[in-house]
C-alpha cells in the first residue's frame, strides 16, 4: 500500500523515511530532495505529517523539529504578468 504523504508531488511515506535511514535528518535537506512544501497547497499539509515522521524516527519531540524556511519572492509580481496578461515592462 502506498501512503503519500505530499499530494502536490506524490512524495510517499517511504522515500521519506528512505532519507532519514540514510542518514538526512534536516527537514530543510528533505525538503530540497523530495520538494515537500513546494506544491500549490505549499506544506500545509505534507509539513506537519513530515515533521511527524522526522519525530518518530530520531526520537526528537516535534517542538524541537522546526519547519523549514518560508522564502518569498525577491521582488512582487503582479499577478498579471504571471498569467500572461501583462508585459514585464
């Protein structure tokens, strides 16, 4: 049975307990592996699951697992140039 734990990138149970095994316990380090967090829904989901799991498997609590950096664009951009309707000019 296959347990996703990321909807956004089919990220499953597995391959991220895969990464812990081997040794990368930095959920800031999954996250750039497997992309958790990076989908439309940007970790409201997967991040506290992943965090969890992390937990679990080190024996760490999971107020001492801190989630990973939010980072926000350089500059804004409007909305209209991401969906074509303006030029970037």
């Amino acid at each position: 049975m296959v347990r996703i734990i990321c909807r956004c990138n089919e990220v499953t149970v597995e391959e991220i307990e895969e990464l812990i095994e081997q040794g990368i316990t930095d959920i800031e380090e999954i996250k750039r592996i497997l992309r958790i967090g990076m989908g439309p829904c940007q970790g409201r989901t997967c991040l506290p699951l992943v965090v969890s799991i992390l937990a679990r498997k080190t024996g760490k609590s999971v107020e001492e697992i801190k989630l990973p950096a939010t980072r926000i664009p350089i500059r804004p951009v409007p909305i209209g140039i991401l969906v074509g309707e303006m030029n970037e000019d």
